[in-house]
C-alpha cells in the first residue's frame, strides 16, 4: 500500500491510500522520532491517539477551533461536552487556570497523575472556545505517562484529549481499540502499549466547594484526605455530563429561532451554507459542519451582541457534526427559567 504524501482534504486529514483513496491512520512508534512527528501532526490541527496512564486520549490543539471541532466529530459525539486539557507540568496550568491555595496544595500532591482538577479559566488562557463548552472554566490534566509527557513538551502547547474511542464505547487501554473504533478517522496514533490504570481519571471539581465529578483512577478518599474535607458527588451544576444540565451557560440573551430559510424584517440571520448567502454571519459558507462547529460559540456570542431582538438560524443537518450544533442550538433557542 502507498500512502499520497499530501494530506487529503477530508476534514480529519489522514493521509490516504493512493489506489483506493481511504484515509489511513499512521502508527508512530513512541521513540523520539515518532513523537516528533506527533507533534508536527498536532501542529497542523490534525488528530493524534495517545496513551496515558489512564486510558488513550485522542488529542488536538486546544487553542484551535477547527482541531477541537475534529475530535468531536472523529468521536460523533452528539453533544459539545467540555473536554479535559492535557499539559505537561504547573506551570503551563498557570497559564490557563487560576489555581487557589487549595488547588495548589491537591496539583502537588496528585499530579502528575489520573486527576483532572476543574478551576477557573483564565481570561487571557487563548483555548478554543469549544474546549471549555464556553464556560468560565477549565479541566486540566498533568499525565504521568512518559508518552503523554514527551509528547506534551514536543507540541508546547495544551492538547484537548477525550478518551480516543467513538461516542458511547468503552473507553481504549490498548492501541489496537483505539485502531478498532478511530482507524481513519484521525492522523496518527502514537503506540506506547498497554495503559496501566485503564478507568479514567478522577475529576475534582475546585470552582467552589470542592466536589467530586467523575471517581477515577485517584481514590475520592485520598483527596478528601488532602482536603481535609468530605467531597460532595457533584450532583450539581457544575456536571455538565448529564445533558441539559449547563443549559443556562449556553443561552444568548436574544431570543433564537431555529430552521429558519427566509429570515423575518429585523431578525438577525446566522446562516448555513450557500443559500444562506445574504445572511449576517454564515457558521460556514461551504456547508461545512467542522467549519461550523468551529465557528459555533463565537458566532452565536456575535450575533448576540449585535441583535436586538431575534437570532433566525438557517437549518443545519442532522448527520455528523450536525447533531451536535443541533443539540447546542436547541439548547440556545429553549425557554429558559429566569
Ligand atoms: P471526557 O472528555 O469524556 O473524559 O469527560 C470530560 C468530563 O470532564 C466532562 O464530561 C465534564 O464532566 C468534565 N469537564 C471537562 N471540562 C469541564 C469544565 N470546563 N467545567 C466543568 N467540568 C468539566
Ligand atoms: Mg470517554
């Protein structure tokens, strides 16, 4: 088999096959020539799968739209859920979060390690919108693997991971599951073999009252320990997995209209694709739903800002990425409690 050497122009860019133009996922063997190419991947937006102690992430550049709006679409994840950011050490959390006496105290203790700590985002951190769901905060991992570290200093900037398997499937602890759900769908996987922990992460909620979101491979007592405190289980709304749950976070002000094709006189018109062509501001011009699901949160935030009465939206596909702009916009365009 030969691989064209350009990348192909769907939107994941795997490299593909040259006879019958199927996208190929290239396994980097974890040596430092692999990782750098890893990263050289990542630096051009692409995807690439990779081990941590925990399970393998699916990583792209947090601080790029379009990188963040592939995972989301090589997973089918029909909800935009916040992800967790993966950095090498402290001080690169520093540059994305704001971490209290508490959380400094829980970081040195745990990382690196399988926690994943929820802080407040910092104004000026620079990741895509879509990382964070457009919260005020942020899920911030320091892996201990040595893949995941070498790789994180290779790239020098945040990474975006999710567990690296499709959209309601069990979480991968081994590159072969990884192939068997993602081969295709993203650039590269780096092979670092079997995870040692194999759950996920513990999320420790730190916005407020500590509170445990998600029990993982750091024992809830173990922190409580640290904290001097018994966790509450997160059954609040800073949970944003059940769906529905953060609802109030994505709601413009103005009110949204939905599968709107002719907008009404004085409506602000977000529009989708080319015969949305007069519209105020097109979530892509091409019909492109990477290109719109990148463009989703500002341009909703935009158009906000700049309409005094109604949001018309013009009707997005419910295939693909689709379901997920569908699953935000309905959310956008619900009643909602004052
Ligand atoms: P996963 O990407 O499947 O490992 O899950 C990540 C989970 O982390 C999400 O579903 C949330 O529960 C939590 N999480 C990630 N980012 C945030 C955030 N900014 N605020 C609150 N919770 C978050
Ligand atoms: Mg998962």
């Amino acid at each position: 088999m030969i691989a064209a050497k350009s990348p192909c122009h769907n939107s994941n860019a795997a490299s593909q096959n040259a006879y019958t133009g199927e996208s190929l996922t290239q396994t980097l063997a974890s040596t430092s020539k692999g990782i750098a190419t890893a990263a050289s991947i990542l630096a051009k937006g692409e995807l690439v799968a990779f081990p941590t102690e925990t399970v393998y992430g699916l990583g792209g550049d947090a601080r790029s739209d379009i990188a963040v709006a592939r995972i989301f679409e090589a997973k089918a994840r029909p909800h935009f859920n916040p992800l967790i950011v993966h950095v090498p050490d402290l001080n690169a959390a520093h540059e994305i979060a704001v971490l209290d006496e508490v959380a400094e105290r829980v970081a040195s203790a745990f990382w690196p390690g399988p926690l994943t700590l929820v802080l407040p985002l910092r104004q000026d951190a620079g990741l895509s919108a879509l990382v964070t769901a457009d919260l005020p905060s942020v899920a911030i991992r320091i892996p201990e693997h040595p893949v995941a570290q070498a790789l994180l200093r290779a790239f020098g900037g945040p990474v975006a991971a999710p567990s690296a398997n499709p959209s309601g499937k069990v979480s991968p602890t081994r590159p072969e599951h990884v192939l068997a759900g993602l081969s295709g769908r993203i650039a590269a996987i780096v092979d670092g073999g079997p995870c040692a922990v194999g759950v996920e992460s513990t999320i420790l909620g730190l916005t407020g009252e500590p509170v445990l979101l998600r029990p993982g491979g750091i024992p809830a007592e173990a922190l409580e320990a640290c904290l001097g405190c018994v966790l509450g289980n997160g059954g609040n709304a800073q949970k944003p997995s059940a769906p529905g749950q953060l609802a109030s976070h994505y709601a413009p002000g103005a009110t949204v209209r939905l599968n709107v094709l002719v907008p009404e006189e004085g409506e602000f018109w977000l529009g989708f694709g080319p015969e949305a062509e007069a519209a105020d501001l097109n979530l892509s011009p091409a019909g492109d739903l990477v290109e719109a699901a990148a463009n989703l949160f500002h341009y909703l935030r935009r158009a906000d800002s700049r309409s005094g009465t109604t949001i018309a939206v013009s009707p997005i596909p419910e295939r693909g990425l689709g379901r997920a702009i569908n699953d935000r916009l309905r959310r956008a365009a619900a009643p909602r409690p004052e």
